[in-house]
C-alpha cells in the first residue's frame, strides 16, 4: 500500500518556517548568557541577590551570573571591556570614565538613599566633638569622601574642619576606630551594628536625611542598551525582587543570609529594617543625587564642570515598563 502524500499549502508552509523563525530567535535570547558585577555584601546589594535566588531573571529570558568585584573602579573597567554587561553599583567611577570618553549609562537606580553612619569612637558623643579630628576613609577621593562631606554638611561644619586619613576597608577602619587610631569613621550594613555592640556612638544615619544620593544604580554600555529586549528583561526581574523585599521579609531576609553570610538574626533584621524602606520602587534615578556625584567630581576634573545629571542617564526601558502598567501589576500581588 502506497503512503498517502500530504500537500501543505504555501500558507501554512509559510507559517511553519515563521513559527519555526520565532522559536530559534526565543531560544537563542534565553540562552544568551549576561553577567551584572555588584560590589560589597552589606545588603542594598539584595534586589539582584533575590533576583538570582528565585529565578527571576530567568523567568523573564536571562540566563544571568551576578560577578563580585572589589570595588567601583574594577567594575567599571570590566563593564567598559565587556567582561559584565550590567553594573549594579554607585555611579561614581562611571561617570568619571563616561567623562573621559566611556560608553556608561544609567538605566535605573534602586537605591536613592545613602546607607553610611557616622561612628565615632568611645568619649566623643557630639558633631562638634569631630573638630580638629581625623576621619577615616578607604579614599580621601570618592564615595566615603562624598558621605563625610554630606555629613559635615549637615551639621553646618566645614570640611576642612576634619581631616581625612585613609585607613583601609570597613573592617579595617572599625578596627582602627576601637583602637584609638582614628577618631570617626563612616560605615555600614552589619559593620554599625557591630560598632553599636562594641559600645561606640553613632552620631548620624544619613539614610535619615532628605538628601538624594545614588547608592545603587543600574548601569550597562550604551551600546549594550541596544540589545533593548535583554535590558527590559534585567529591569523587570531586578523591579520584581525589590517589590518582593520591600513587602516580603522572610524571602528577604533569606537572601541576606545568604549572601551576607550570616545567620546572626539581630543584624539580618537590622539589616531588613534599614535597607527594605528606602528601595526605591519603581527604581527610578534621583537626578538631583547623580548631579552631587558630578558635582563633587568637579572639584578635581574641570570637565565635569557644568555637566547636568540628564545627560549620564537614560531610563526609556524603565517609562515604557511604567506605561505598560508592569509596576502597578506587581503592587496588586
């Protein structure tokens, strides 16, 4: 008995290869690896450590790595060489490569609050106790500069009332506090409630102040920014996990664990309490914290003189998500 021959009409022959064309094209942008580099484990790191915890970037077509650096400046080179194609940490290095000639933009930011303390060591109780004091930074040039100047700012102090003395990381710089070597420090996350257990002041949370500041901001090439379907995807699954930190503290503070390192229950809820309030949802950037990051680079590179936060910032992806209605989906969960 003969096989009975179909005949595919060129219609429906020209709907499978269209089928066929979208499955391959849906494939291959899931399968296409991306890596984002983030710096420190202090916990306003946490949207993109719950992103990857529950496959969230998955779920929306990312087959994502998140990369630990050192710092800033590291990752800035990397993302500039292509090795990350997402940054998700303080501006302050990018835009200083942006002005000399970089390809960095920022597409959001989900962190528009600073997270330092001022700590300062055992008899000093008062702002004006500082005068005259050393202040240890990692840098007397960049973000712990930055939040000394924000708080001497803040209690009508001149900075050149202070002097500032490079004295290594965080754990470096408590250690230098408790010893005697330093007179004040900025810190943060889980190294304040460790200087509030060893019984040191704590003279200002400048997370409590008005002042905007881009602590975590989102950041790829813009060439990169191209790829428009691969970043809307990275905003959507970084939006989701901070929607779930700010509203869910047990899958929150699961991620702290985690990623911090720790079980220790008094600094994860610490932790939860200070950095849940201040996510900023939607994680639109604060122009007006960026412009004090360009500001303060002025002081040292003429040309960033005059330049205006608009121009280091493009969140197209992030107003389109907005019409689209994704964000208030998210808040009727």
């Amino acid at each position: 008995m003969l096989a009975r021959r179909i005949a595919i009409p060129p219609v429906s022959l020209a709907l499978v290869f269209f089928v066929g064309a979208i499955s391959l094209a849906a494939a291959a942008f899931a399968q296409e690896r991306v890596r984002a580099g983030y710096s420190g484990i202090s916990g306003y790191q946490v949207p993109l450590w719950i992103a990857a915890d529950l496959g969230l970037f998955k779920k929306f077509g990312l087959n994502l790595d998140p990369v630990l650096f050192r710092g800033g400046a590291e990752s800035t080179l990397a993302l500039s060489n292509g090795e990350i194609q997402f940054d998700v940490v303080s501006p302050q290095p990018h835009i200083a490569a942006d002005l000399s000639g970089g390809d960095i933009v920022i597409i959001g930011t989900y962190f528009n609050k600073h997270t330092y303390s001022v700590v300062a060591r055992s008899g000093l109780r008062s702002p004006q106790d500082l005068r005259g004091k050393k202040i240890g930074v990692l840098s007397v040039i960049g973000l712990n500069q930055i939040v000394v100047a924000a708080a001497l700012r803040h209690w009508g102090m001149d900075e050149k009332s202070v002097t500032l003395v490079r004295a290594g990381g965080s754990r470096d710089r408590l250690n230098a506090l408790q010893s005697g070597l330093i007179d004040a420090t900025v810190l943060t996350g889980a190294f304040v409630d460790r200087a509030r257990a060893a019984g040191l002041p704590v003279l200002l949370d400048l997370g409590d102040l008005e002042d905007s500041f881009p602590t975590v901001s989102m950041m790829t090439t813009r060439s990169f920014a191209s790829k428009r379907a691969l970043v809307k995807s990275f905003l959507q699954a970084i939006s989701e996990a901070s929607h779930i930190f700010k509203t869910d503290p047990a899958l929150g503070q699961k991620s702290l664990a985690k990623w911090m390192r720790t079980q220790d229950r008094g600094i994860l809820d610490s932790a939860y309490k200070s950095y849940a309030p201040r996510i900023s949802f939607p994680p639109y950037t604060s122009l007006a914290g960026v412009q004090v990051v360009i500001d303060d680079l002025a002081n040292s590179r003429p040309d960033a003189r005059g330049r205006k936060a608009q121009e280091f910032v493009n969140e197209e992806i992030l107003r389109e998500l907005d019409q689209q209605g994704f964000f208030k989906t998210l808040q009727k969960r």
